[in-house]
C-alpha cells in the first residue's frame, strides 16, 4: 500500500510520541495531536519539517474538523489514522466516580469516534 500522509492521536508522548518519530524517520508526513502544545511543538521542531503539530483536545469536534479541513487543504487526503490518544485510571474500579467514568468515555470512546 502506498501511503504517506498519517495522522497520530496522543502524539505528545508515550507509544504515540515514539511513533511520530519512527514515521516520521521512514519519510512520512506525520499529523501529531494532543493537548501538549510544547510537546507537539518540540516534536515538529526536531522532526524537520516531517511532524506536523496539531495542538487540540479529541473531546472538541470543531478542533478535530478544523485540523482535518487543515490537513487536507494543506497536504492533500489523510492516509492512515492512528486513535491512541487515551487515558485509563488505575483505581479499583468500583471506586470511580462518574464523573470519571464520564471523561474516560468522552476521551476514549466518542474521541475516537
Ligand atoms: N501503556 C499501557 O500499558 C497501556 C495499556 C493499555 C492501553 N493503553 C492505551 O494505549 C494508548 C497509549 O498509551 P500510553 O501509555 O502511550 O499513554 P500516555 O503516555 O498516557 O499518553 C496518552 C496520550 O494521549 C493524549 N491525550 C489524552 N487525553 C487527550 C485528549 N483529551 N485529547 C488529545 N489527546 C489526549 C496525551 O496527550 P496530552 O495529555 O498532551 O493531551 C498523550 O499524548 C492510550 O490510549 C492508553 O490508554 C496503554
């Protein structure tokens, strides 16, 4: 498959910082978001022109549309889509409050979606 242009969801660290790197090191265009905009910023700095960063919260989708509608005005079709941004508590879970439960679904859940 011929594709170029990738867009990484939790980009700022962990395996989606580790992954913006290593894409971006095989000559992809690589798309970072996250909320860490220093972080999405020290990535595209370091990378050459290779990462593109994309500060934004996958819980708004009017950042989401507007990064897409960038991306693909900018540098054509996004190719591949990798939704790993995602947080996950390490309580018990019958300690979790609702609102707790509430953030890791609107993160992990509908930020995906
Ligand atoms: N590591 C594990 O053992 C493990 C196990 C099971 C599943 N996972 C899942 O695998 C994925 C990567 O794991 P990891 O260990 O690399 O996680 P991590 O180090 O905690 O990184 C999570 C990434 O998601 C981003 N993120 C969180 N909330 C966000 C939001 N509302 N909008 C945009 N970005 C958001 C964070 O960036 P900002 O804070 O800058 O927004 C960060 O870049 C996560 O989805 C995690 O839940 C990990």
């Amino acid at each position: 498959m011929d594709w170029q242009n990738v867009v990484v969801t939790g980009a700022s660290r962990g395996v989606g910082e580790v992954l913006v790197r290593r894409l971006a090191a095989q000559g992809k265009k690589v798309f970072a978001f996250a909320r860490s905009e220093d972080k999405l910023r020290a990535l595209e700095k370091q990378s050459g022109g290779a990462i593109v960063a994309l500060p934004l919260d996958v819980r708004s989708p009017s950042q989401i549309a507007a990064a897409y509608e960038r991306i693909e005005r900018e540098f054509g079709p996004i190719d591949v889509l990798v939704n790993n941004a995602g947080v996950f508590q390490t309580h018990d879970f019958w300690t979790q409050d609702l609102e707790v439960i509430d953030r890791i679904i609107d993160i992990n859940l509908k930020g995906a979606l």
